[in-house]
C-alpha cells in the first residue's frame, strides 16, 4: 500500500503516545519481559513508551529494512542483527523477550525477527490483515488498503475531507 492510498489514517503525536501506552496496557498482563527488541526504525518510539510504562530496562534494536523509498515495500534487508546478550536470555528462543514494532502490515518483517527469536512475544500498536497473524498483541487493526501516517513522517497540513476524495 503506498501513500498515494485514498484510505488515510493520519496519526498525531498525542494520539500515537495513547495508543503506546494502551500498548503497554496489554502487555502488562503478558509478561513479565526481561528486555525489549524494537524493529527499528518504526519501534523506537513505542518501545521507549512501553518500556517505560513496564519498567524494562534492557533495550535492543534489530535494523530490517523494507521500504527503501516510502513508497513500496522491497526486499528485506537485516542491517543490524540482535544483540547476542539478548539471545541469550533463558533459553536462547526469545522466551522472556518482547518485540515492538509501530504496525505489521504484510508481516514479512515480523517472520524474519519471529525466526531470529521464536519464542518472543510480539507486539504493534497497529496491524493489518496480512501481518495480524504474526502478533500476539496490538491496539489497533487497520484495512490492509490504508496507509498510516506516522507523526514522525508528516506535518502540519490541511487534510481534505473523506468525501472530496472518494470517487463516484
């Protein structure tokens, strides 16, 4: 789904700090977790979020890149692994371990860390169809024909009404 999508879920700092903690809120029932992965670049902010609200103070990235020019997925790519400190945590599978990331949208990236760390407990703030199977834990479910706009990503800007932009 690219950006040029007539479905738009634009999402605001405010709203985007809310729906972490309401992230964190999930969790806290799931773990305890001994460290948190974040898939980076998206993870990095919910992760400091539910890091804070859980209390956890081991904090690892994984780089995996997808989208090498905003617009359309590519081929993955692992530009940082994880930490072997972190693999080595019980017993070696991920058990003990939360991932985050801000959304799975097909969920090639989540497999790819899911492989690395089996045994994880994996988590978003937003899911697509596509991607939902390989999340334990989200807030939010959004059409797999929506492009999320990040408040990292954007502006301020005058959002056209949803009627203007429909066809027919």
């Amino acid at each position: 789904m690219s950006p040029t999508s007539p479905k738009a879920f634009p999402v605001s700092w405010d709203q985007f700090h809310r729906d972490a903690r309401a992230l964190a809120w999930r969790l806290a029932a799931a773990g305890p977790f001994e460290a948190i992965v974040c898939i980076t670049r998206g993870g990095l902010v919910p992760a400091a979020i539910v890091a804070r609200e859980l209390d956890v103070r081991l904090i690892e990235s994984v780089c995996i890149a997808s989208y090498h020019d905003y617009k359309n997925q590519g081929e993955l790519q692992i530009l940082k692994d994880i930490a072997p400190s972190i693999k080595a945590i019980g017993d070696g599978s991920g058990k003990g371990v939360l991932v985050v990331d801000d959304l799975t949208d097909t969920g090639k990236t989540a497999k790819m860390v899911r492989d690395m760390l089996p045994n994880a407990h994996f988590a978003t703030v937003y899911a697509k169809p596509a991607g939902r199977p390989m999340v334990e834990t989200f807030v939010t479910e959004v059409s797999q024909d929506t492009w999320i706009y990040f408040p990292w990503d954007m502006g301020l800007a005058y959002q056209a009404p949803i009627r203007e932009g429909s066809a027919g």
